[in-house]
C-alpha cells in the first residue's frame, strides 16, 4: 500500500470499451435543459482578487 501511495501512475484504468460513448451526447433533453439556462440567465459573477502592482 506504501508504495502505491508513492507511484506517480494512477492505481485506476479508464476501460477501452467506454471510448464508444466519446463524442455521443447520452441526455440531450438535460443538455438541451442546461444550454437554455445558460441562454437567459448566464454564467454566475464571480468575484476575483485583483493584484496591486
């Protein structure tokens, strides 16, 4: 266990059978849903440090 914990790789593998679902949109009403929110409300403010030089 100490060693996986040290190990730069990743312990999990990603399988190759998920690549069928790259690029396929699974939950378009969701996807249609989210975009239209995005259309009328925006994106929310968001308040970011500004540096003094």
């Amino acid at each position: 266990m100490k060693t996986m914990n040290k190990s730069k790789i990743p312990v999990v593998r990603i399988d190759a059978l998920l690549d069928k679902y790259d690029g396929v949109v699974l939950f378009p009403e969701k996807v249609a849903s989210a975009n239209e929110m995005l259309r009328t409300i925006g994106l929310p403010k968001t308040n970011k440090k500004r540096r003094r030089a």
